[in-house]
C-alpha cells in the first residue's frame, strides 16, 4: 500500500470516528433536553436509542 493510499485510509477512519462522536454527543444533549422536560428516563431512552 502507497503511503498517499494509507493516509487516505487514516483520514477516512478518523472522520468517521468524528461523525460518531459528534452524533452520540448530540443523543446525550437530547436526553438531558428531554429529562430538563420531565419525560421519564425510560421514554427519552426509547426515543434516543441509548441505553438507561
């Protein structure tokens, strides 16, 4: 593998490791969102897809 075909690789990987981050600290600020609203824990943890 050519080095510029590696780095296209790393770049690749890291921005998906990015994308996740970024949408998993967006679930968690939803989920504080609903609870500062009083849905129930088990309501925001359906609707979010995280776990209790």
């Amino acid at each position: 593998m050519t080095y510029e075909m590696r780095m296209k690789d790393l770049r690749d990987e890291a921005h998906a490791e990015g994308l996740a981050e970024g949408k998993a600290e967006e679930k968690t600020a939803t989920a504080k969102r609903l609870l500062s609203m009083g849905l129930s824990v088990e309501d925001i943890a359906k609707a979010t897809s995280l776990s209790i």
